[in-house]
C-alpha cells in the first residue's frame, strides 16, 4: 500500500526523489575528458567585479571570486563556462569535478548558498534569455537542486537534509544527468538522485553548456572532467 501511494504521489507531482539502490557504481563506465583549467578552455562570462586566476600558485588550478558584498541587499557573482561544451552543447553526462569552497566573502553575517554551484544545460537564446540547471551543497542545509530561467528566475525542484557542506574542505563531486534523471555524488555517498517527468517539476532536458558559479564565495577548482553520454 505505501509503495501504491509513493508512486501516485510521484504520478500526480510529475516528479519523484528516487532513494533505491543507486551506487557509485551504478555510474555509466568509460574514459572522463580532462579539461586544463586554463583560460583556452574557460570562458569567464562575468566575474562579479573579482577575480578569475587560472594557474593559482602554479598548481595548475582555477580560483575564481567575485567581489564583496559589504550591504545586505547587495550580492555578487562569478560564472565560467566550458568552451568545448559552448562548441558542441552537451546534453547528458557525467563530470567529474574536485573543488573547494575556500570561504564566503560576505560582510555580515554569509547566506547558506553562499558556495559552489555546478550549472548544466544553460543555453541563452537570440534575445539573451537565459536557461540552466544547477545544483549546490550548502553548509547548514544540504542539498539543492534546481531550473535558472530568464534574468533572474529560479525554480526550487529538490532540497535535502544531506551532509552539510564544510566550508575549506575538498571534495569530488560526479554529476550525472541521464534524461530527466539527475544524480551527485560526494566523496563516493549518494547525496541527490531526482526525476522530474514533467514541467515544472522537471530538468531542462536540453543541450547547452556546463558551468562554474559562484556567489559571494571564493571558490578553488582542483580538476574537471567529463563524458557525453
């Protein structure tokens, strides 16, 4: 009878948070394509009035932070996208991407979103409307997933009560998106597996590009890789 229920309940949302046996190693095989986290490969779309370093300390990582938001109503970001995936748009993946929130800029007092976000799917049309996916683990309150669209639209589709986000600490991320599935991974745990079957619950099932962003955060990438599937 609860199983009837969850599918009805996953039926007439158009949407359902999967917590089955997906594993690590459920994660489609194959060679990742690394990417140098260099300016050849990046495109820094805006920067927030920060910086963006390629090369950071010769250790042949990517730094990148916007300015600081010294007012309450005043917030800052940076946003980088592949070049490879602006060439040819990538639709389903896997990333693999290792990366640290280093801290958060703010002022006062930092807002929990305040980190690293992984955009997927963004795409801007001839009258520069915008369209993405994003995902961000926060620090106090786990997990988010959801749609950007227009200027400044948003979509909340997931959040979850998953292991905070350490602010300082290194981790490696796998982004999978099949279809309208999309699962992360974090250090090898399972922290999101979502599918949304229809709109406005769902992903943007399209080919566009994959992304960095920041907000109000120094972020250090360490390595990116990925796959098309």
């Amino acid at each position: 009878m609860k199983a009837f229920v969850l599918i009805l309940v996953c039926v007439l949302l158009g949407a359902c948070v999967h917590h089955s046996s997906s594993s690590f190693n459920d994660i489609p095989g194959g060679r990742l394509l690394k990417v140098p986290l260099t300016a050849e490969y990046w495109d820094v779309v805006y920067d927030g009035g920060g910086v963006v370093k390629f090369d950071e300390d010769g250790l042949g990582e990517l730094v990148f932070y916007p300015r600081v938001a010294r007012k309450s109503g005043q917030t800052f970001s940076s946003l980088l996208l592949l070049k490879n995936s602006l060439v040819k748009p990538v639709n389903d993946f896997v990333v693999r991407a290792e990366v640290t929130t280093v801290r958060q800029l703010r002022s006062s007092t930092p807002n929990d979103w305040e980190v690293f976000w992984f955009v997927s799917n963004y795409r801007k049309d001839p009258k520069l409307v915008k369209t993405a996916n994003y995902f961000l683990q926060k620090p106090n309150s786990g997990v988010e997933l959801g749609r950007f669209f227009q200027e400044k639209g948003q979509k909340f589709l997931m959040t979850s009560q998953a292991a905070p986000l350490e602010i300082g600490a290194r981790s490696t991320f796998y982004f999978v998106k099949q279809g309208k599935r999309y699962r992360v991974f974090r250090d090898g745990d399972l922290v999101l597996d979502y599918l949304g079957k229809e709109m406005p619950e769902s992903l943007y099932d399209q080919a566009g590009a994959l992304g960095l962003y920041s907000e109000d955060a120094v972020v250090r990438l360490h390595s990116f890789e990925y796959k098309i599937l």
